[in-house]
DNA sequence: CCCGAAGATGTTATAGAGTAACATCAAATG
DNA sequence: CATTTGATGTTACTCTATAACATCTTCGGG
C-alpha cells in the first residue's frame, strides 16, 4: 500500500492554489488543469483536493464552495478564516487559543467537537480604508 | 413599501424548520410545500428563506447547505452551531462571549469583521454515549 | 379615476458544486 | 503468472442556487 503520497496533479492544483489571492472553486481548478490535461474531470479534482486536505495543504472555504491552499507552517489545523467580501482574500488567522474557545463553549453543553469551522466575513484592511471614509447611509 | 412583512408562506416554511429535529435543504422545504402549493419553484424557497433570514427567524448552516429555525429567543444574532455528525441534529449554542473572542482575534489582525460563521462538527451528548463504549479501531 | 413607478411574485431556464457507479489500470504479493 | 487491492478514468447524474424576464399588486400624483 502506501500510494496516499501526493502525484504531480496533486502538485500542480496545490501550487495553483498557492499562486492565486483568492480562493478557487473546484471547477476553477478543473479548468485551470485542462491546459495540461485536456480530459480530466470533476472526480479527479475532488480526489485530489480530498488528498491534499487530509496532509493539511489545503482548506475548505464553507461559505464560499471554494478551496485556499494552507501556509507552511501550522501544516495540520484548521485556521480561523477572514474572508473580504470586497476584494475577496482570505486571511487565516492562527488563534489558537480561539478554536480552543469554541470548542470549550460546545463542549460545555455535552457535546463532543471534533471539527470546527470557523469563518469571518468582512472586509481586509485595505478594502475597508478604501471605501468607510466616505460612509453612505448612516440612518 | 414596507411588504418585508411575512406572508402565508413565509410562515409555513417556518413552521417546517420548527418541526424538524434536523436541518432541512431548500429543496426539503419545496417537497414539502408542494403539498399546498404545486407550482412553486425553488426561487420563491430562496426567497422566502432570505426574508426570514433577516428577520432572524432562520439560519442557514453552511457546512450542510441547510437551514434551521432560530428559538424565539436572541432574535438576531448568529449562534455557534453545534452539528452531531451522527444523528444530524444541531445545538444553537448562545455563546455572546466566544463570538466576541472569534470578532476580537480577526480585528486584531486588522481586519473588520460582520458575519462570522462558527460550526463545529462532532457528536452529541447522545450518540457519544451510545457508540464510544465499544471504542473500535484501537490500533 | 387613470397612470406610471416600484416592489413583490411567478416562471423558465441555467449555472455551479459535488458524488455515485462502474470500467480500467497499476502495483504488490505469493 | 494469477490474484487481489487500491488508484485513476469515465459517464452520468443529483443537489444547490441564481439569472433573467414576465406578470401582478400597491400606491401616490395628476
Ligand atoms: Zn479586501
Ligand atoms: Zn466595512
Ligand atoms: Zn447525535
Ligand atoms: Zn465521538
């Protein structure tokens, strides 16, 4: 056995994922990898991106249906997600102590987490100071 | 103006998360509202589910493409959503306090928080009880 | 009362996300 | 070599969600 190493699909969707600054849909990265291979399908993608979530190189992004390759570092956890909804970027923000929160507070009423999802919509620095200083609607 | 009030059918489809002991997909709501309604397309599911939504009076799960009723209680703030992998129940967990730690942890770095979304996946009090005693796979 | 604007709702069609089922291939084992 | 087992290819489908446009309703101004 021991064939869960990653291949060179694997690779390139991973490294796809890298390059991109905001998350891609499976069928994103079904079309990117038609360049290269003309004839492949869904199937592979999802086998693929189940393949690199279980070695902790990439993440679900639930409230997007999309897919954000993982830092380096941290390479198992989850991260707490900010996702802009202006320029739509993803920041992963390792707080720890967090997830350790929300996992404390479920646990407190009797049940037995196992794998929390944990997403902020909003926007990123740089889209807020674009556009708050104007401020529209205030009543 | 002012027709945000809600309608027959609205409250219907209400009534059904209420029943329910499991989160229910638009499309169990439209098999289910057939019954009085034979022509009604999902569209209208849609957007009755998001007039309710605003109103604070259903949730939508995102990690199940799925929608619970909210108790009548805190009418307009997101819970922590505790979802039993098992028996698909989900536990709305009044936690103000670890919301306000996830909206903290993204501010501090620098981003501007506005709906966060916390679900946590695993099993409740019921189903741990019933299937970890036999404790299987241990190596 | 008539008319137009604005919103709600109906209707049709389609896009987008994900998986089931089965065929085929490749490697390991003895 | 023959068998088995897991990976991959292939087809077809289910489920989720929205776009686009038609129709109807409500309401205020003329
Ligand atoms: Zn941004
Ligand atoms: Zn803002
Ligand atoms: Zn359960
Ligand atoms: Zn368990």
């Amino acid at each position: 056995m021991a064939a869960n190493l990653l291949n060179a699909r694997d690779m390139a969707l991973h490294a796809c994922l890298c390059a991109a600054s905001r998350p891609l849909s499976a069928y994103d990265l079904l079309d990117a990898r038609r360049a290269a291979e003309p004839r492949i399908a869904p199937t592979a993608i999802y086998r693929s991106l189940t393949k690199l979530e279980k070695a902790g190189l990439v993440q679900r992004v639930a409230t997007l249906n999309a897919w954000i390759a993982r830092p380096p570092k941290l390479p198992a956890e989850p991260s707490v997600l900010a996702i802009c909804d202006s320029c739509g970027a993803v920041e992963q923000v390792a707080e720890a102590g967090v997830i350790q929160a929300v996992t404390d507070a479920v646990t407190r009423s009797g049940f037995h987490p196992n794998r929390p999802v944990i997403e902020v919509h909003g926007h990123c620095t740089r889209c807020e100071s674009e556009t708050d200083p104007i401020r529209s609607a205030p009543r």
